[in-house]
C-alpha cells in the first residue's frame, strides 16, 4: 500500500511539472502611464494589439488537452504532455485589460487614434470569433 502511495505521489509531482509553463502576465498599470504621450500611447497599443493577435490561437486548448487525455487512456505518457496552467490565457487577460486602460488613458487626453484599432477588446473567446468573422469577411472580398 505505501508503495502505491509514494508511486502516485512521484507521478503526481511529475505531473504537475509538466502541466503547462508559467504564467507571465504585464501589469495593467504601469508607472508613468500618465506621462505618456498620445504618439507613445498609440505605438504601445498598436504593439499590445500584434502581440494579442499572436497569442490569441494559443488561448484555447481544449481540443489539444482532449486528445492527449484520450491517448492517455491507452498509454500513461500522452497525459504528460497536456496544458493545464492556461498561460498564454492568462497573458492574453492582462494584455487586454492592459489595451483596454491604455484606450481609456488616450481617450482622456484626446488622442487621434487613426491608423489603429481604437476599440476595447473582449474575452479572449469574443476576441478569436471576431478575428475569424474579420478574415472570413476579407477573404469573401478578394
């Protein structure tokens, strides 16, 4: 019996070694935000949305972690390899709560925000349909 017990806590520390990296979310407010000029804050945004959009397919890995559970019932291996700390989730919150106050910060000084997208993003869920929606539209014009 304590053979079993000290086996599934190995596997079980093992596991959650291997569940995911680490979160390393940006702070929503920053020192010296309210420094920054409208050119600064529109470069940071229009940098926050292209980091946003390359870590936005990465939020979602439900279907992945699906099939490395399914091939876990065969074999024990596969469900090492399955994402359960939602890192780049996470990240992709703070990037948008992050672009979000950015925009309420232009707003207030009356920034000209053309160029870039000057709207509050949503959900990283509401965000990918949107994303989708867009290319969808875009390819049906070409």
């Amino acid at each position: 019996m304590k053979k079993s017990q000290c086996l599934l806590f190995i596997v079980s520390l093992f596991y959650a070694g291997c569940a995911g990296r680490e979160a390393k979310p940006i702070s929503v407010y920053q020192k010296g935000d309210e420094n920054k000029s409208c050119e600064e804050l529109k470069t940071e945004i229009a940098q926050l949305q292209a980091d946003m959009i390359k870590i936005l397919p990465k939020t979602d890995k439900t279907g992945t972690n699906a099939l490395w559970a399914a091939g876990g019932v065969v074999c024990i291996v596969p469900i090492f390899f399955m994402d359960l700390k939602d890192a780049e989730k996470v990240e992709f919150e703070a990037m948008r709560q992050r672009h979000n106050e950015l925009l309420d910060l232009a707003a207030e000084k009356n920034c000209d925000m053309t160029g870039i997208r000057a709207e509050k993003i949503n959900s990283a869920k509401e965000e990918k349909a949107r994303v989708k929606a867009e290319a969808k539209a875009k390819a049906k014009n070409k």
